[in-house]
C-alpha cells in the first residue's frame, strides 16, 4: 500500500480550475491518502460510512487530513476517501471498519514526521531557497526508507516545488515496496490523480511556505 503526504504549501499550486482554501489552522504536512494496491482491493462499495463514525475522529481529522477545496467539505472528503480507498482495504487487518482505516492513516502521520526531518536538515519553507534532490532524500530516507517518492509540480514561473511524499509499505504496515511485483502494483483506475510528477534529480527544488491569503500563488 501507499501512504501518502502533501505539502498543503504546494497543493494549490498545481490546479488552475480548482479554488483551494487552507484552513489557518493547517501548519504542517497534511495526509493526501492511504491506499491499498490491486492484490488487497477487495472492494465493497455497499460499505457505509457514518459521520458518527469519525465524531471522536474529527479533531484530529480535520487539522491532520483536511480538504484543501473551498466547496467540498471535510466529512465529503472523508467519505471519498472511505468509498474509494478505504472500503478496498477491509481485509487489511486494523482496518476493517471506517473508524480503524482513519486511526491508522492518523497513527501512520505520527510516525512519518516530514516537518521534523526537514528541518533539522535545514530544509525550511521559503520562496527563495532551492534545494538539490540528494538533500531532500538524504533528510528523508533515514525515517521513510529509500523507497519513497518526493513528488513536485510546477508553479508559473516554471521552478520545480515539493508537493507531496509516496511512501510505500507492506500491508502490516513496515515500510517497502510492491510496486515492481506485477501482483502488486497500484491500479491506475482506482488511484487518485496525483497533483505531481516525481521531482527532476537535475533541476533545483522549492519548498514554498504555506500562504492562506493566496494558496495559489503563495511566492508571486
């Protein structure tokens, strides 16, 4: 499976037609998804999902996993991600039930401290500074294993920003990779479209700071 990590800095970014919003309450790396592979979806789409089964949830939810579209809602988004990846999921174990596959992503983030490692590598937002792909992943790979993907878009002024992390793992949840196993590979039918590509090794990488006036365009 994939767990996946959005620089909420970058999200806007990269969409033209969408209108994005950041809650001033978003600081951090936020949760894109967590999404099974093609030999795990055992997908029910009969599954339901409740609000009241993410009421204790929601706090955590809403600051760790929100939207960033201005017209859809937290719990829209939620249930998304419940019917398209979740549901998938049940024969996972510890994630068999709408309340589990959301405790799960949220344990994952704990675990997965982007912020963290970034900055004590001296990797910090800004609209100035580039950074090389060797430092990104040098600052990355000790918590996130060697197989994960740094994924970047591009904004107007053609210059390479950080957006979100892949970071592949076994189904009991240890980091690696099934990506090259040809029963294990991520359906492109089902896997939601990314906001980025993975970033140029030859070309310098920005990490802009978070901007809620202006999440579009946050260095002009």
């Amino acid at each position: 499976m994939t767990f996946t990590l959005m620089w909420p800095g970058a999200y806007c970014v990269s969409w033209s037609k969408i209108h994005c919003k950041i809650p001033d309450y978003v600081k951090n790396w936020t949760i894109h998804g967590l999404w099974p592979m093609v030999k795990e979806r055992v997908c029910c789409g009969c599954w339901p999902i409740f609000r009241s089964d993410l009421e204790e949830l929601e706090p955590q939810l809403s600051l760790l996993w929100p939207t960033l579209i201005s017209k859809k809602s937290n719990y829209t988004f939620w249930k998304e991600e419940w019917h398209k990846h979740g549901a998938c999921a049940g024969c996972v174990e510890g994630m068999n039930a709408p309340a589990k596959y959301f405790q799960t992503a949220l344990k994952l983030r704990s675990l997965y401290d982007i912020d963290g490692a970034l900055h004590v590598a001296g990797i910090n937002p800004s609209c100035n500074t580039s950074y090389q792909f060797d430092q990104l992943h040098s600052a990355l790979a000790p918590g996130l294993g060697d197989l994960h993907v740094t994924q970047c878009v591009q904004d107007h002024k053609n210059r390479q920003v950080l957006v979100q992390v892949k970071i592949p793992m076994y189904k009991n949840f240890t980091l690696g990779c099934h990506r090259h196993h040809p029963t294990h590979r991520e359906d492109s039918r089902e896997s939601p479209p990314s906001p980025g590509h993975p970033c140029r090794h030859e070309e310098p990488i920005y990490y802009f700071p978070i901007s809620h006036e202006t999440p579009e365009n946050p260095c002009g």
